[in-house]
C-alpha cells in the first residue's frame, strides 16, 4: 500500500501538538506541517506575559526543540502557506505552487486580530499583538517606561499588556465600550475585580466608551474616545478580539460559521478534513451546543483529539473550556463559559477582599464555570462540579470547610 499523507494547515499549537500525537500513536506516513509564520511553532501566552516582560527567553516559547521536526520525520515548512484546497482531487496547493496529495487534511489556521477600522488607524505606534513578532516591536516601544500607553480594549489581551506596560513604568490608560473589563467572558461582578485591580496598579481605566479615532502627524499622538475625550498617547496597543481564519475552508466549500463547523470528532462536512484550534467552532456533548474557543488549552488538547479521529479512532473531544491569566500578583483560571446570559448567580469562596477565593457561576443552581483566583489545584474539583451537571447547595459551595469534591 503506499504510503498515506496527512497535511497539517498551521503550524501553531494545535498544528504542532497534531504532528507530535500523529507519531507518537504510530503513523508511520508522511507529515506535512504548514505554517505561513517565519518561525518554528510556539506558544502565544508568554508573548503577553513573560516574554513581554523580558522574563522569558524567546525560545521557551517554542512547542518543540529545533531538531524535534527532523528527528520525527515531520516535514516542517515555515513561511509557506497553504493556498487553496481541491477536496476532490484530495490535494492542496501551497503559496509556492506546490500541489500536495493528501489522505487525511487538518485545518489549525488559528485566528487573527482584528483590526480597528476608525480614523487615524494606520499611524505608526498602533499595535496589534499576536505574533512573536508583534510582542517583540511591543516590548521595545514599552520596555523603556516613561511613555504614555493607550490600550484599547479591557480584554484578556489588553488587560496583561496593560499590567507588563505599568510594570515598565509608563502611565496606562485602557479604554473599553463594556461597563466591566472582561464583560463577555465573566459579566460584571467578576469583571468588577479586574477594574479594581488595574486601578490599584494605577491604570486609569475608562468604561462604557469606545475608541473613535487616532490624532497625530505620522505617529500617534492622542486617541479620541466616542464620549469625545483626548487621551495622549505614544503607544496604543489595540486588543478587541480575534477572528477565525477560515478563508481556506470557506473557499474549499466546507461549512463554516463562526468558525469551521466540526462535529465532537474534530471532523468536517468533508470527512478526510478535520479543523482545531482556535479555528475550530466545535460540538461539545457536554455543553450540547458548538463552541469555538480561543484558548491555550483547546489547542493544546484538540491537535492531539483531532490527530487521533485522522488515524480512525473514536474520539469525542468534549472537554470544558479552560483559560489562565496572570496580571500583576494575581493569577487565575477559568474552566466553563460564564458569558453574561449563561448564569443567573455568582458564588464566591474564600477571601474576596484578599484576592484568594474561588468564584462559581451557577445557573438554574447547576454550577457552569468556576474561577481560581490565586488558589491552586482545584480546577480537577471545579470541572467535576461543571461536568456533573448537578445542583448544588450554595451555602455548602460557598463554605471552604466542605470539600469540593464532596459536592460534585
Ligand atoms: C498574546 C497572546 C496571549 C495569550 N495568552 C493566553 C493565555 O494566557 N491563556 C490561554 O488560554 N490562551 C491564551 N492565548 C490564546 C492562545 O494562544 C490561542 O488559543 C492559541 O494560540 C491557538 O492556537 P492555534 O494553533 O489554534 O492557532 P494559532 O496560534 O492562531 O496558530 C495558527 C497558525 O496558522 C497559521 N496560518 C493561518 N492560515 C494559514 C494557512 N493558510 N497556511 C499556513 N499557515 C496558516 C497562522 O499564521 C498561525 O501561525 C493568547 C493569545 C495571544 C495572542
């Protein structure tokens, strides 16, 4: 029989960890990792973290070891993109002309920034961060301290650049359209903390307004507010979220929507073709509905679930949504999803006021997302509680006496 080719699209995590889980379940045929970055696959979470903050080396970010692709026979090709898919031939083309066969194709073309589209947003000192690349031109805008640094957006991004540029010294201002940072993943009772804990540090942050303009004369000078106030500005770091990068799969006449469309085996509406990662708006049977999640963890865990469904086996990628965050002192994880509408009752154990305590959000008294917020090893406890799907009494959730274990 000769022997098969499985092409991976992106080489990111989720791409990577695919190849890494291809060999080590013991296919033995061709592997083709795409990736239209220059470098080598990393990971994106210290490029706002200990990267960003110079406390990481560059290469600590790396999925794998420099020799790792040859020593598993994974042909890696950097700086080469995959350009188009024609499903019936099986074969893909590359931006180098290239036509590539393949048995089994997996999309992990990850996500992209999206862009502020308002006057003045091609000035220089705009950043956007997702690439190594982006966090490196960061770090030398901000690296200095002094400057005064304009974020726009209270997400995740923006927050942990908001907390490295106040610990290089530079006054911060963060900009959000929500009442609350964090809105759409927490609300606002959690969101509340993070405003709180940005304001302590000394960032002075302004809710309930967008941003609608950039002033300068070549190089940012000012960033205009939709309430119409002038915020000076020398770097703007711009964090409003990601968008899919379905263009291939779309093109190729896959089912997309938010995302590609995979059932809980990581599988397309073509069934040679599979999508993960950032990219992927997945069923999950436990939720019993598509998710797309755009977390370290889903990359890390679907590449690998969608390697396996590739070779034949039975997999059912069904995991909780889960997400890490460190901001100044505070570190945290998140497991479930607490968007505003998905939760009817916040329940908190632990010490608030000391920033050590865990958060539930419950609905219909079922516990749907939980929160370590500078309390470790409990995220197993607080995915069995989410998992169970079983009311809960909330007297006996809030009181750090009953094992949580107990109550799942
Ligand atoms: C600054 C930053 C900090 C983060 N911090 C955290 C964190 O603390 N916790 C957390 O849980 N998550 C965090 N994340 C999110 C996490 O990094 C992503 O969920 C993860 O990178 C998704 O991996 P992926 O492999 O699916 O996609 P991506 O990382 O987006 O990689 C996709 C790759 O495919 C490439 N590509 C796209 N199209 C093609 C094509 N046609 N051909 C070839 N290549 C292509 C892209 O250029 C990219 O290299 C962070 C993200 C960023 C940007």
């Amino acid at each position: 029989m000769p022997e098969e080719t499985f092409v991976i699209a992106g080489a990111s995590l989720a791409g990577a960890k695919a190849a890494e889980t291809l060999r080590a379940e013991g296919f033995a045929g061709r592997i083709l990792l795409v990736g239209d970055e220059i470098e080598r696959p990393y990971e994106r979470p210290p490029l706002s973290k200990g990267f960003l903050l110079d406390k990481e080396p560059r290469d600590k970010a790396h999925v794998h070891e420099a020799d790792w692709y040859d020593k598993h026979d994974v042909e890696l090709r950097v700086g080469t993109s995959v350009a188009s898919i024609d499903r019936a031939a099986h074969q893909v083309r590359l931006s180098t002309k290239e036509p590539v066969g393949y048995d089994r194709l997996l999309l992990a073309t990850g996500a992209s920034v999206r862009r502020l589209e308002v006057p003045g947003s091609k000035l220089q000192g705009i950043h956007y961060l997702r690439t190594m690349a982006d966090s490196a031109a960061l770090k030398q805008a901000i690296a200095h301290g002094g400057r005064r640094v304009v974020v726009a957006g209270a997400g995740w991004i923006g927050l942990e650049t908001a907390a490295a540029a106040r610990a290089y010294g530079n006054d911060v201002t963060v900009i959000e359209p929500e009442p609350a940072p964090l809105h759409a993943a927490m609300g606002p009772e959690l969101g509340g903390m993070f405003a709180e804990l940005h304001r302590e540090h000394g960032v002075d942050l302004r809710l309930d307004q967008g941003v609608a303009g950039f002033w300068g004369a070549g190089q940012v000078s000012a960033v205009v507010t939709s309430g119409g106030a002038e915020v000076p500005a020398d770097v703007v770091v711009v964090g409003i979220g990601v968008r899919p990068n379905t263009r291939l799969a779309e093109e190729a006449g896959l089912e997309v929507s938010d995302g590609i469309l995979v059932d809980q085996s990581l599988r397309t509406s073509d069934p040679d073709i599979f999508a993960a990662g950032d990219v992927a708006n997945a069923y999950n049977p436990l939720l019993g509905r598509r998710i797309r999640v755009e977390h370290w963890a889903n990359a890390l865990n679907g590449g690998p679930a969608a390697a396996r469904a590739m070779l034949g086996q039975d997999v059912v990628y069904d995991r909780i949504p889960y997400f890490f965050s460190d901001q100044y002192d505070l570190g945290m994880e998140m497991s479930g999803v607490a968007a505003p509408g998905e939760y009817d009752e916040v329940v908190y154990r632990g010490d608030r006021a000391a920033r050590e305590f865990i958060a539930f959000w419950l609905s219909g008294g079922r516990v749907v997302a939980g929160m370590n917020v500078n309390v470790w090893d409990v995220t197993g406890d607080v995915q069995a509680l989410i998992r169970s799907q079983r009311p809960v009494d909330a007297a006996r959730l809030a009181d750090p006496a009953v094992p949580l274990a107990e109550l799942a």
